[in-house]
C-alpha cells in the first residue's frame, strides 16, 4: 500500500507496533458471545443500538482484532474486515482458526476499500476508523459501499473527551484543555500516532452531506462502581458524570455527495 497517507503510515506502523499488546483482548472478546460497547464493555442489552443483522452483508472499517466482526457473525451477519495493521489482522486470523469462525480479512485503508459500490447493508466500527481514519475520507466511502437503505454504526470518543485530555500521559481533567473550534486531527507525540474528532454539528452536516439520516445518537454513561480498564488516564468516576464515548446510528437515504474537500 504504497499510496498511503502520511498519517495512515504512522498510524499503520504504530498499530503494528501495539498489536501484540492486545492479543489477549481479542482472546476474551472472540471468547463471548455478548456484544459489549467500549472500553469499559457496556452490554449491548443495557445499550440497544445494534440492528438485526441477520443474513446481512456487514463491512468493518478498521476492524482490529475483529472481534466484533466475530458477534455480528454469529448473529447471522456476514462480515467483511479492512484494516491497515496486517499484525491486528494476523490476530484476526489466528482467532478465526481458533474459534472455528471464517470470513474475509482485508488489510487496506477504509477510505479506499477495494469493494464495488452498494456491497453492503450495514457498516460499522468501534475504535477503528471511527478514530484512526480522517472522517472526510471513511465516511463517504461508507456511503460509497452501502445499499439504498443500508445503515452506518460506530463508536467514537466523545467531542468532550478530547477537549479535556492532557497530551500527555496525565489523566483526564475535569476542566477544557483544548479549543473545539477548529479541531479535527490530533497527533500524539509518543507514537506519532494521529486521531480525529469531529463537533457534533460538522459530524451530523458530514453525515447528511454523504446522504444519511441520523437515527440515533447514544451517549454511554458508565456506571462509577465499575471496574478500572487498564487505560489509567480514563477513569470510572470520570464516564460516570460525562460521555467518553460515544454511538452513531445513521441510514443512507439517497446517494453521496463529494465530502472530501470540506
């Protein structure tokens, strides 16, 4: 893949890097059948977001380990993954040999997936291209990828999770530490890695631009009894009183438009 971006080749090498840090992840996550949202793992039961996927062609962009890939899977789904990190995706594999449970793994940028146009009903990502992708760029080729109809899911962290997050390895703050106004990528100095928020109102014009429908917006609290991830600067106490993340639910109503020069 050649043709990269300089971001997506930092964020590919820095993925590569951390991959074996998340092998065990994949290992309880491919190990459950209950969808849980996350980093603190809400159920999907106390969240309800996730349609019926049943005999659908669902897309994951920027798939990881695809656990999430493997729920929607046993729910009748029938996946695609697309990933820049081939070391995530030989996790991938060695998990789907584990379990028993195969479909196609794509290693590429989900801003140029190598699919025909309306291939799928239903595209989605938690923590992948939701985060490490530009929105200009994955959200009109989801657009591109889905039937009339078709549905858009993900996760992303939270517009104010950002805005209070030291570029450091300091927890979260409970005050502003960066302007909104003006905010799309954020590059971090330990791994030269580079993530993207949008404020709400640019995300919902970008959504209805690439025609969608915005049916759903949940932002996840977190109970403040539950247990420490091991992400320290993110802590109970913190997700109890403010969203650190969270799920979009739109539906592609009429075809996409040119996004990418906003």
């Amino acid at each position: 893949m050649s043709d990269l971006k300089g971001y997506e080749q930092a964020n590919q090498a820095a993925w590569d890097e951390a991959a074996q840090d998340y092998v065990e992840n994949a290992r309880q996550n491919w190990g459950t059948d209950e969808i849980s949202w996350g980093m603190f793992g809400i159920p999907e039961a106390q969240v309800g977001m996730v349609p019926d996927v049943n005999g659908l062609d669902v897309i994951e962009m920027g798939c990881g380990t695809a656990y999430f890939s493997a729920w929607l899977a046993r729910l009748g789904a029938r996946p695609v993954g697309i990933d820049l990190s081939e070391r995530q995706l030989a996790t991938a594999r060695q998990m789907q040999e584990e379990h028993g449970l195969e479909f196609p793994l794509i290693h590429g940028t989900a801003a140029s997936v190598p699919m025909p146009d309306e291939s799928f009903d239903l595209a989605f990502s938690e923590y992948g291209s939701s985060l490490w992708s530009d929105p200009y760029g994955w959200i009109p080729e989801c657009a591109r990828l889905l039937r009339p109809g078709g549905r858009l899911l993900f996760l992303a962290p939270s517009l104010l999770r950002m805005l209070c997050t030291p570029i450091s390895d300091e927890p979260i703050q409970e005050r502003l530490l960066h302007p909104q106004f003006g905010l799309h990528a954020v590059t971090w100095p330990d791994d030269n890695s580079t993530e993207f928020y949008l404020p709400h109102g640019e995300r919902i014009r970008l959504l209805r631009d690439c025609g969608f429908e915005i049916e759903a917006l949940h932002e996840l609290q977190v109970p403040a009894d539950s247990p420490q991830t091991r992400f320290e600067w993110m802590t109970p106490e913190w997700a109890s009183r403010w969203p650190c993340e969270e799920i979009w639910l739109a539906r592609k109503t009429s075809s996409a438009v040119d996004a990418s020069g906003t």
